[in-house]
C-alpha cells in the first residue's frame, strides 16, 4: 500500500518542474471520514493553513491564468474561474477575510471582488506594506496571513506570511520560494484548492458540504 504522508511530502518538496501529484479520496457519501484527503497534505502546511485568518490573492496568472485579452476598442478582459470564487465566497462564511492585492489597476478585479464580498487592492507598488496594513487593520499578524501569487511581484510578501502558496504554473523563481504549491494552473481552480485546504485544517469542509447536500 502507498504511504499518502510521503506521497505528498515529496510533492511538496519537489523541485521546480517535477510536481508530484496529491492523491485524493473518491467523493465522500454521507456517514464516511470527514474531509479524508486534508490527511494527505504534510503536517506543516495543515498547521499553518489552520491558522490562517487573511487569505490573500494576487489576482492576473493567479486568479486567471495571466492573458491580457484586449477587445477591439482597446478594453480590457479576464476570465475567472467559477469554483475559485465559489471557495472565496465559503472562506468569507467562515471567517477568513479574503483580498485581492494587485499591481495592475483596472475596475475588473474590483467589480470581480465585489461580486465575493472581498476587497480588491489595485495599483500596489509594495505587497508586503499592503498585506502588512490590511492585516494589522484586522488584528492579525502575518504568520496568520496566506497569500498565493505566481511571480515577481509576489516575491516581495510572499517569505514573511504564515501560509505562501504558488500556482502549478507560477514561474519557477516563485514556485521554489513558497510553503506550497497547487496542482491547478492559475485561473482554472488554484485558488479553490487553497480554499478546501483552509476550510479543511480549520474543521469547516465538512459543514460547508453539509449545508450543499441538504
């Protein structure tokens, strides 16, 4: 039999490049273990995730996957993933604050984090100051801050918070710099997956899928 502890200890200390997929339990059905692949994540990453209080996210190859997709009279575009705003808006049920702190401006991030009940910070020079400000303003220290980004910009919080998180497809630069990083690209369910890890370390997945089967 597989040793799952070890299956995703070696994903997460892999080198760039050679991710080693995390295992995942079948759907669980009512009455099975609660919430069973949070065991599969090593230890460090669920004790950190359960002391988040402040998820941060950068927002363009983070929360989309990074194009820049220009109409024909010059406007702006971005996808965003359905079920990455899904676990947003169920971190925000739980208690953790959720931001978007970004250094591109532009009203899209805003009007998307509004949608959420988040906040959307645009046009940041220094994401460290800004995590810093936002989590003093709520009481919070910064080992109780996740922040996930996928590149340069990112580098300057992402060493200081509790919980770093990079995308699969974060440059490699960032992806060696971080506590963790997601099987999914940018834009297409990495944040969802840092979502379920914090809903699960801190004990909510199992009444959040409670509240969806009825």
């Amino acid at each position: 039999m597989e040793n799952r502890e070890s299956e995703s200890d070696a994903r997460h200390f892999a080198p760039p490049g050679f991710d080693v997929p995390i295992p995942h339990s079948p759907f669980p059905i009512p009455g099975s273990m609660p919430y069973s692949h949070l065991n599969d994540y090593p230890a460090e990453i669920r004790e950190r995730a359960a002391r988040v209080r402040l998820a941060c996210f950068d927002v363009d190859g983070t929360l989309t996957d990074g194009r820049l997709i220009y109409d024909s009279e010059g406007r702006e575009l971005k996808c965003f993933h359905v079920q990455d705003g899904q676990g947003l808006a169920l971190l925000r049920r739980f208690g953790v604050a959720v931001h978007f702190v970004t250094a591109r401006g532009g009203l899209i991030a805003a009007q998307r984090a509004a949608e959420l009940g988040a906040t959307a910070h645009g046009d940041v020079a220094d994401k460290l100051a800004c995590v810093g400000e936002i989590a003093a303003g709520l009481g919070l220290t910064l080992d109780q801050v996740a922040f996930m980004g996928d590149d340069l910009a990112d580098l300057r919080v992402l060493p200081h918070v509790g919980l770093s998180v990079a995308p699969a497809n974060a440059h490699p630069w960032v992806r060696e710099r971080v506590h963790w990083r997601t099987v999914a690209r940018g834009g297409e369910g990495a944040a969802r997956e840092l979502c379920d890890l914090l809903l699960g370390a801190q004990g909510h997945a199992e009444q959040a899928l409670a509240g969806a089967l009825g």
